[in-house]
C-alpha cells in the first residue's frame, strides 16, 4: 500500500501538473466542501424534492515533519517570491509578494486512485517544534479535486530536522526554549463568481505572522518587553549538515506574557508576538539551504 503527497507548481491557476516532488507526509485531510442547494424554502410540500449544485471548493491540511527537501513549494505559494542562488546545495530566499503561486497536489491512496487537488495555496504554514522531530502544518484552500490514476512516488533520503538542530535567538542572545511555533497567514479569499461552480482565483488579503514560545523563567527580559511594548529581533535557524532552513523577523512585539505560580513547580513564562514589517524589509523573511536547483 503506497501512500504519498506530489506537489507541482502551476503555470495556470487550477491547470493540473505532475509532481515534481514528493513528500512524505504525516497526514492530509483535504476534500472538497460542496453546497447543496434543496428547496428549502417553496410552499409545494413539506419534504424536500429537488437539489441542486451549488458552489465548490476544497479545504483540508497537510501534516508533516520539517525537512529541508519538503517545504520549498509550501514556502513559494505560502509567501509567493523566490530568488535562488548557488551551484549545490541552493540557496532559496523566499519573501512575500502580493500574489502566490497555485499548486497541484497529488495524494496517493493505496493503489486505489489518487487525489488530485488542483487551484491549491497554502492559506496558513505553521512550524511547531517540541521535544522530537519539528513539524510543519499547511492549511490549504483550493479549486477543484479529480480522482487519477495512483503514481509511485519517490521520496528524499534526507532526515528530518529534530530539537536539537534548532538555534534560536533574540535580540542577538541565544535562547532555549521548551517549545516554540511560528505561524504564517495570509487570510485567503476564494472568488466564486457566475458562470463556473468553482473559484475562478484566490487571492491572499492581510498577512500575518504570528507565534509563540515556552521558556523556563530565569530572567524577566522578555516579560519586561511585553509590558514596555519593546519591539525585538527573532532568528530560528534548522541545520543538518549543509542543508538549513532560517526564519528572519527584524520587528516583532510581545502580545501575551504569562507566568503560572503552582506549588513547587519550575516556573515556565509563555509568550506570544507577533511581526511588523519594518522600513526596508518584510515581517518575516525565510531562508533554504537543499539540493533543489529551483522552485
């Protein structure tokens, strides 16, 4: 029984395209969210007699761990711009633009059929980092889905990133957190208009990025930022060997600070922020380091 998620990039919104990559992922829950129109509200009967179709799309995420070969093409329809530099391993820097990038996704279910998902963007990347692998989730919203014919995928040998990979620093001091997760919104809109049952695009409305942390309280540093409504500078660096991902945000603020006092217990300050876009650069600007040779 095989099972796997293909993704390509599109050269026309909700034109299919075969996988350039395939990920191994943890889980996937998308499907289509059709509207059935009855007549609910004619006069002729008390039970229902006729239906009709009404407006489609599909919704759903995709689950993963964080690997350095399986996030590229979430990255480019998360922010939507790329520049890619180097001869091996490549450097991908992603930043945000105001349109994204459509996808197609193909998941593989058993030797039954595949999914194919087409139209899709990542309306919401999120990286969350505990004790254990790093995991990413990307919540999708897309046009159209088909059922094909199951391919035979062939996945990257390249581990996963795990807790003790990650360095991450603020205002220039390097910090241990118990946990951490950094999230990217971009609020998409579907456009359904007359003529097509499906959307005819999906645009991205106000982004934010977004995030929270754990650390054990040994400093009131960051608490005092929260209530100064200081502004600081968040690096979180994921490297094995000479692949690496980098998540750069130049202004961010405190929006929460918390400290539970219980019994004896150590005592763990969590936080949340959230970015700005300062002067000359974006709120968030991400960084990989693999072997792909473009995007």
């Amino acid at each position: 029984m095989v099972r796997g998620l293909g993704v390509g990039k599109e050269t026309t919104f909700g034109t299919p395209v075969v996988a350039s990559k395939w990920y191994n992922i943890v889980r996937e829950n998308l499907a289509t969210r059709k509207t059935i129109l009855f007549d609910e509200d004619t006069v002729g009967s008390r039970q229902l007699i006729r239906a009709a179709r009404g407006a489609e799309r599909v919704e759903g995420s995709v689950e993963l761990y964080l690997n350095s070969q399986e996030i590229g093409h979430l990255l480019l329809s998360c922010l939507g711009s790329v520049t890619t530099t180097g001869t091996g391993p490549y450097t991908h820097t992603f930043s945000i633009a105001n349109s994204l990038p459509s996808l197609t996704l193909r998941s593989i279910m058993d030797d039954v059929k595949e999914k194919i998902v087409t139209g899709a963007l990542v309306n919401n990347l999120e990286i969350a980092s505990t004790v254990g692998k790093a995991r990413v989730t990307a919540n999708i919203i897309a046009r159209q889905e088909t059922l094909g014919t199951a391919s035979i995928p062939s996945f990257t040998a390249q581990d996963d990133f795990v807790h003790g990979e990650v360095t991450i620093t603020i205002a220039g001091v390097t910090k241990k957190p118990r946990r951490l997760s950094l999230r990217i919104a971009n609020n998409l809109e579907p456009v359904e208009v007359l003529g097509d049952y499906y959307p005819t695009k999906i645009v991205p409305r106000k982004l934010s990025v977004t995030g929270s942390f754990e650390l054990d309280f040994e400093s009131d540093v960051e608490y005092q930022d929260f209530l100064n409504l200081t502004s600081r500078d968040l690096n979180i660096v994921f490297e094995k060997g000479d692949h690496s991902i980098q998540f750069d945000i130049d202004k961010f603020y405190y929006t929460r600070a918390e400290v539970e006092v219980r019994g004896r217990e150590l005592l763990v300050a969590g936080f949340d922020f959230t970015a700005v876009k300062p002067e000359a650069q974006d709120a968030v600007k991400v960084v990989l380091v693999n072997g792909d040779a473009s995007y």
